[in-house]
C-alpha cells in the first residue's frame, strides 16, 4: 500500500490496528480504496465511519477519539469552524450520513477528481444544516420525557411513561446510540468567582474586519459570534475574574477597536449569572416526517398569550447559592477543565487522562459536584434545521420568566440578565426553525418594539478554547490573577 513508503503514514496506521482489531483490515481497504492522505477530507470520512463503528465499545471509542485527533487544527470554511471529531458528532443521529459521505469519495474517484478541502467543507456543512432525524412514537415519547425532565434515571421516567423498564432502556440506549441525546456539562461560573461580557459590534457591510486579528492574545478570550444581516454584527465573549479592572479594560479594547474602525455601533454588557433560564420544546416537530409543524399563528398566539401557566417547563441553571471563598485546588480545575473539553463526565477519561487514581478522580468528581461547581444536563442534537437568533431587550429584568414563557414555544430558549452602564435588559438566544427565522424576527420587532436593542441571526459560533483560563489561576492563593495586559495585550 501507498502508506507504507510514508513514515509518518505508517506510524499512523500502525497506531489504528490495536484499537481497531479485527477491523483494521476494512480500515486499510478503505485507505487503500480513497487513497487517503493523513488530514485529508477522505481520512476525516473514514475516521468517522469506524468512529460509528466503536461507538458500542466505550474505552476503544475514546482511544479511537484521542487517535482521529492528534495533532488536528481547525479549518475554516466562510463563516464556519471545522473541528475534528467534534463538528462530526451532529451526525450520529443519522445513519444515512456515512453513505453519503461515502457517495462523495466514489463521485470523485470515479470523474478523477481531487476531494479538495473547499469543496469537501461546503458540501460537509450544507448537509449538517439540513439534517432533521426521524422518530418512532415511543421513541420520541422518550425523547421528549427525558428533556422536560432532566434525567435519565428509569425510576424517574417510568412514573411518567406508560412503558415497562426494558423498552424505556432500548429506546434510551438507541436515542444516546444515535446522538439525539447527550449529557453536556454546564460549569457554574458564578461560584468559580467568574464573570461573563459581552462586547457587541456592528459594522458596515462593507467593512471587513478580522476581529480574530483585532483581538490581543487573551486567556479569558471565550468565544466569538458572527452575523451578516443588514450590517455585520460581532458579539465577543470574555470570561474574567470578577475583578472592577476588567470593566475598564474592556471599554479601552472597545475604544482602541473604534478608533481604528469605522464601527456603527458597540456595547459591553455583563451578564448576571446566577439569572440564567432554559427551556426545551420540541411538541412542535413532526417526528415521523422529521420537519418542523410551527406555524406563524402559534408563534402571534404564544407572544400574546396573557396566561402562560400551562407553558413549557422553564428550568435555572443552577440552584440559587451564596457565594464562597474558593476551595479549589489544581486537581480540581484540571477535572473541570477537563470534563469541559469532552463534554462529558467521564470517571474513566479523567483517570487515565490526569494519571489518577480511580478512587481519587472519583471523590473529586463528587465533591465538585455537591459543591455545585458544575452540573450534567441532558441537551439535543445540535441539529433539527435550526438557527439561533440572538436577542437583547431593555426590558425590566423582572420581566425575565414572563418573556421567556412567551418564546418558549420555540424548541430551545436561554435566557439571562445583564446590566450596562445605562441601563439593565435581558438577553435571549432562541433556537427557531430555519424556514420562521426572518418572520420571527419581523414579529420580535413589532412586539417588542423600542425595546429591541440588539437582534441577529449567528451564521457562526467560533471559539477559541470553551476552556477555563486555568492558565491564571494561582493554586497556592486559590484565585485567579488579573494583569491589565490580559484583555490589552503587551501595547497599550
């Protein structure tokens, strides 16, 4: 095989025999079939179909992971990230996605042509849009059961299902089998001593700015999200210490930033973290003909509704706590960090990963969970042609639970307080079928009116790392350091 004059490439596969096992053998074919190269699009099409394979095999899955992703940047592609394997897990809820992924190779292979990694990634993203999984009737009554109500334990769900425990167990395991549900990690920001802001941009169309080249190096950098609409809107995220310095050096970022642009607008807001709200809504979604059964009339009806207490279940993030001084330790932020990056809580991953013992990762794990330092939640697919628009209202924060019950007939809803210089307002991301969002945007706007501070429609949501600046944490004080030129960089 072609490999094999490549040393690197060996390496590699070598590495993918003891994970594979008896398997290895299709492996090699289909490297041999597509001619793969290491960090091709046709390695990538590969990885995922035997990443589908093992996905049974919990200790080989996570070996195959670690395998598939050593050493891999992200690609971008127009307004959207490609990560490896994390962009592909969307697609586990679709069976038919290897197939035609693999109609892909064959086209190419068969016209003579070269897979390159523009086409490959337009094709890769226009077909995750479009992705809506279908349900059997049990299923998707588990399906919804389980998001109202948070758990997946069969004692809970059995007193709201009429099923015996082994069916409620097979539609489980094909629901997590097929992705359509997972358990995320949610970190309380707000007991770690962790702030959240955002700074909104809005520039002209025809301004383009690379905020990614604007933006000094920072560890409390968290994410970025774009939009293009009328104007090309930016919205920043930094998570910070709770520190009255970073509010100054924002504004000074900010300053620095208009100056050298011609901003139409900006605005730093800092969230209230201990406000957050979510719900979860999906008895609006055809399951047996995967497409979305909301129509405008629902939509007018929920806005205008005076008596929402039949509304969908709206659930905190967190319990309401009182602020502590930090206990936190370096094995500690480790676990956190570490089961932030896998999104998930896995005892198994954080012993072999951080070199503990099974015991040790495990009381640490309990600890941190009873001192409410994080929590699991069940979430859904990231997928179900939906776009997430984002919405500022300068509304009083009391009017939080009203308006969120108001929008809860969308499938997802996140809310959150903030507060600014002027003034205080909540914000909202809603989660809306792709064929209501610009009527959806047209009806916030005449219902919400003047109160409308900022509203867009996220073509993309980049992050530099999700991570926990663990970087500046200090473990022997146990708090995080803050230097000015963090947010600023080294020229002020």
């Amino acid at each position: 095989m072609s490999y094999s004059l490549n040393p690197e490439f060996k390496k590699q596969m070598e590495k993918a025999e003891p994970i594979l096992g008896e398997q290895f053998k299709d492996f090699e074919q289909k490297i041999s079939k597509y001619e793969a190269k290491l960090n091709s699009p046709e390695w990538d099409i590969i990885c995922f179909y035997f990443y589908q394979r093992l996905k049974n095999k919990k200790t080989k899955l996570d070996e195959w992971i670690r395998f598939w992703s050593t050493n891999r940047k992200p690609k971008r592609y127009a307004n959207f990230s490609y990560f490896v394997p994390d962009s592909y897990y969307n697609f586990c809820c679709s069976k038919e996605t290897s197939e035609y992924l693999f109609e892909i190779l064959d086209y190419h292979a068969e016209q003579g042509l070269k897979l390159s990694w523009n086409t490959f990634l337009q094709i890769f993203f226009d077909y995750r849009s479009k992705i809506m999984p279908k349900f059997n009737k049990l299923e998707f009554q588990v399906f919804q059961t389980i998001l109202r109500e948070q758990t997946l334990s069969n004692s809970e769900l059995l007193t709201k299902l009429s099923m015996d425990s082994s069916n409620l167990s097979k539609y489980k395991r094909k629901l997590r089998e097929r992705f359509l549900i997972y358990e995320g990690l949610s970190i309380n920001h707000y007991v770690l001593n962790l702030v959240v802001y955002a700074i909104v941009y809005n520039v002209s169309l025809s301004l383009k700015i690379d905020f990614f080249k604007e933006l000094p190096e920072s560890s409390f950098l968290h994410s970025i999200y774009t939009s293009y609409s009328n104007s090309q809107t930016t919205m920043i995220h930094y998570l910070t210490p709770d520190n009255v310095q970073v509010k100054k050096d924002l504004q000074t970022l900010c300053e620095k930033i208009n100056n050298n642009n011609d901003i139409i607008s900006s605005e730093i807001y800092k969230f209230d973290l201990t406000s957050r709200l979510k719900s979860l809504n999906f008895s609006n979604y055809d399951y047996k003909n995967a497409k979305w059964d909301l129509p405008f009339y629902k939509i007018v009806a929920s806005l205008k509704a005076k008596d929402t207490s039949e509304s969908t279940l709206i659930i905190g993030e967190f319990d309401q706590i009182e602020k502590k001084e930090l206990n936190l330790h370096k094995s500690g932020i480790e676990i956190l960090n570490h089961m932030l990056m896998r999104n998930e809580m896995s005892i198994n991953a954080i012993k072999n990963d951080l070199e503990l013992s099974e015991k040790e990762a495990r009381k640490q794990v309990e600890n941190l969970h009873k001192k409410q330092y994080f929590k699991t939640r069940i979430n859904p697919n990231y997928v179900f042609g939906l776009s997430n628009l984002v919405l500022f209202l300068s509304k009083e924060p009391s009017k939080q639970l009203e308006i969120h019950k108001q929008l809860s007939i969308f499938p997802e809803v996140y809310s959150q307080k903030y507060n600014n210089e002027e003034e205080e307002g909540l914000h909202f991301i809603i989660r809306i079928p792709n064929e209501m969002i610009f009527d959806s945007m047209s009806l916030f706007n005449d219902f919400f009116k003047e109160d409308v501070k900022e509203m867009f429609v996220v073509n993309q949501m980049y992050s530099r790392r999700w991570l926990l600046p663990i970087e500046r944490y200090e473990t022997v004080f146990q708090e995080w350091k803050y230097d000015s030129t963090d947010i600023l960089g080294k020229k002020i």
